[in-house]
C-alpha cells in the first residue's frame, strides 16, 4: 500500500532544507556548500535530503524559487491598494524590491557570485522564466491602471509589461556587472549611474509616460549604498526610507 504524504508537512520540512541552505549561502557561499553542511544544519540524513532535492544544484533553485516568492509577497499589499494611483504602484514596485534586498544584503552579495558562475546558467534561465510568468501579470494590471488614468499611453498592456519585465531584468544583470566592475575599480560610480538612469529612460518610453517619472528606479541614494557605501550627507535621513 503507497504510502500518505502529509502535503503541508512535505512542504514545511522542505522549508526547513531551504532556510538552512540560504543561511549557509550567506555565511559560505554557494560554491563552498556542501550537501553534508545541510544535513548537519537541521540533523537530516541523505536520504531525507534527496526525498525533497535531486542534487544541490536542484537546492539553488528552491532557494533561488523562493526569494522570488518571497519579493511576490512583500509587494502585494501595495499592489492592491485601491487608492494607489498607477505611477505610486509602480513605484512601490521599486521601493518594494529596493527594501526587499536591503533587508538581505549579505545574502544578495551571495547570490550574485552564483549568478556569475557559468555553472548556473540553467537557474538563471529558470529565474528570468520564473519573473517573467509572476511579475508580468503585475504589471500589465499596473499598466492597464495607468492608460485608463491617462498617465501611461501603450497599445496593449500585456504585451507592454512583457517588454517592462525584461528590460528589468536586463537592468538587474546590468547593476550585477556594474557592482563587480565596480568593486574591481574598472568604472567609476558616475558610470554605473549614468547607465542605470538610462534604463529608467527606457521605462517611461516603453510607459509612454512623462519624462522624469520613472527615475525613482534610480535614485541617488540607493545606488550610492550599493555601489559606493552611503553618500555625504548633512541632512537627516527620512524615517520612511525607500519605501512610498
């Protein structure tokens, strides 16, 4: 008789494997995890491990799989908001993401070494597959939002969003490049910026929206904390930080 699988007591202990490895990635590195440093994190056997994860490539992936859910989460109270109008959503967007990876910095400097690695080339393509099926109906409801107020003028949504989606991401391997050319010495900080606030020009053309309204996706003081620590500054910071 095959035996029952409880599936929420599958999930939750495939969890546990999960938040173990994303610990280890942040304080090891990926490169340097080894399948037996998970199993001694939560006391499992091999045989525990590969019931839930075929190897440890197929580990990133649901480490990689569930920072992304994770981000999904965290942005959809803003996305909801029926008060919101469509250019305050899609800033929040940003805003969004923007405290999303500052919460998990040390874990986010991780990942990009494994995102570099030419051995991951099939977890980036199934990331890029992944945002693109969970970000494009977000957006294409952002965008669809926007042409009805007037701010956005696109023939269709969707296929907007679509384009929207993938020159975010674009703009994400780009800022990876950058941040390690960066740390090398080889571009200067005006340089990344420079390019980065090109990528939001394209967004308010792909918007059809006002010049200017989209450079909240680069602001100053963001890049400056990833690129070059935190700017000079007199002023007292905003208790609201990034987010809208």
């Amino acid at each position: 008789m095959a035996r029952t699988v409880d599936p929420i007591a599958h999930a939750d202990r495939r969890e546990v494997f999960l938040q173990a490895a994303q610990r280890l990635i942040q304080v090891k590195g990926y490169a340097q995890l080894s399948i037996q440093d998970v199993l001694d994190d939560v006391s499992a056997s091999k045989g525990a491990f590969y019931h839930y994860f075929d190897n440890k490539a197929a580990l990133l992936d649901g480490v990689v799989s569930g920072m992304v859910e994770a981000a999904m989460v965290s942005l959809a109270p803003a996305l909801t908001d029926p008060d919101r109008s469509a250019l305050a959503k899609l800033e929040a967007v940003f805003s969004g993401l923007v405290s999303f990876t500052a919460e998990r910095k040390e874990l986010i400097l991780a990942m990009m070494r494994v995102w570099l690695s030419d051995d991951n080339v099939m977890v980036r393509e199934k990331l890029r597959r992944g945002v693109l099926a969970r970000m494009t109906p977000l957006l294409a409801s952002i965008i669809r939002q926007g042409a009805s107020e007037g701010t956005f003028a696109v023939t269709s949504a969707e296929s907007a969003a679509r384009v929207f989606v993938s020159l975010l991401m674009g703009a994400n391997e780009a800022a990876v490049d950058l941040f390690v050319a960066r740390q090398a010495g080889t571009v200067t900080f005006e340089e990344a910026e420079r390019t980065l606030q090109a990528f939001a020009e394209a967004y308010e053309r792909i918007l059809g929206a006002p010049r200017g309204s989209c450079r909240f996706t680069a602001r100053p003081a963001v890049l400056h904390e990833w690129f070059d620590g935190p700017p000079p500054s007199t002023e007292v910071p905003s208790t609201q930080g990034e987010r809208s």
